[in-house]
C-alpha cells in the first residue's frame, strides 16, 4: 500500500504515523463553550464544574466514525464504554463524569434538568457533563449516533429522581479526571475544573 493512501486511512480513524508508530490524533475544536447548571428541581447538576461543549472537534469521517471519537477518548484516558443515543427522558449519573461524542445527524438536547438549558449538538460536537448534571434528547434526526465514555474507576448509573444521601455523597466525592477527554493534560476541562 502507498505510504499516503495508509495516511489516508490513519487520518479517518483518527491516527497519525509519526517516528515509525501510530498515535491518536488530538482533537481541535473549533471552539468552546462553558456554563454553570445550578441544582433544578429534583435535579442536582453540579454547580462548581462547568458543562463544555466543544464544537466541531472531530468530524466523523471513514467507514466507522464513531471509532474516531473512541481513540481519541482512550488516548486521553477516558475508555469508551458504549455507542447509542441518548435517553428521551431526564436523568443524570452519580457514579462518573460523562463525555458524549456524536458521531452522527444532530439532535437537540435539554441539560440541567426539566426547563433548563438547550443545546443543539451535531456530528462533529463532544459534551462533557459533570457527575449530577440533568440531561435528556427532545429531537434528533434519524442518523443521531453518540460514543459515551468516563473516566477510568467511573461507570454510570441512570438517576431519575432526586439524589438520596449514598448519592449525594458519592457525587461530592467523585474524583476530578487526569485529563480533558478531547485535547489532553492541558484541555479546557483541566483548567476549568480544577480553578
């Protein structure tokens, strides 16, 4: 195979050759953007860890895009854990910080709970919700494809209700992550979260 045909190939599964070894690619949003949930209703959100949607960081490309969004996600220490949707109903996760990665159509979603914040995502987008932070879909086109993943140690639990204390605790003692699933050590995740 020529070397720039197998370039090629690396490039859509989000690899690099470089020194004589494939590496992930790192992510370039095109930007960034942040905000607070405050508690709302029954749902707890996290008011000391901003949500950050990072725009048009990866655009999905080759035969498995979402795979794309999943060697980046490794490479920066958060393993995927599945490929879906997400749920139509509000919920949120004690047990681990979440990271979306929507590989494929568009969707709008509600974070921070019944009548808060909209966010209109699209193939291409990442969403990192703190542990506690409401989210559900109220459209999305047929195609709407995403890649979840956390932190190493954290799995997610579906919460459908206000947190009882084993929950509060837990989400009081989540450890913050090494690194930003999209861009690394020094990812806009880092310096929010940790500031």
């Amino acid at each position: 195979m020529e070397r720039r045909s197998f370039n090629s190939i690396l490039a859509g599964l989000g690899l690099s050759l470089g020194a004589g070894r494939v590496r992930a690619a790192r992510a370039t949003p095109a930007r960034t953007e942040s905000f607070i949930l405050r508690a709302n209703d029954w749902v707890p959100n996290n008011p000391n860890l901003p949500v950050i949607v990072y725009r048009n960081a990866l655009p999905p490309s080759g035969d498995d895009p979402a795979a794309v969004f999943e060697t980046v996600f490794q490479h920066n220490g958060w393993p995927p854990q599945w490929r879906n949707g997400v749920y139509s109903f509000h919920h949120y996760h004690t047990m681990g910080h979440e990271v979306l990665g929507f590989y494929g159509g568009q969707a709008r979603l509600m974070l921070g709970g019944p009548d808060a914040q909209v966010v209109d995502v699209r193939a291409g987008d990442i969403v990192l919700l703190p542990a506690g932070t409401g989210h559900m879909k109220l459209s999305a086109s047929p195609d709407f494809a995403v890649v979840g993943a956390y932190p190493p140690g954290q799995d997610f639990d579906i919460v459908r209700s206000a947190p009882d204390g084993v929950q509060r605790a837990r989400l009081a003692s989540l450890p913050f992550p090494h690194s930003d699933p999209v861009t690394g050590a020094q990812g806009p995740m880092v310096r929010a979260w940790r500031d």
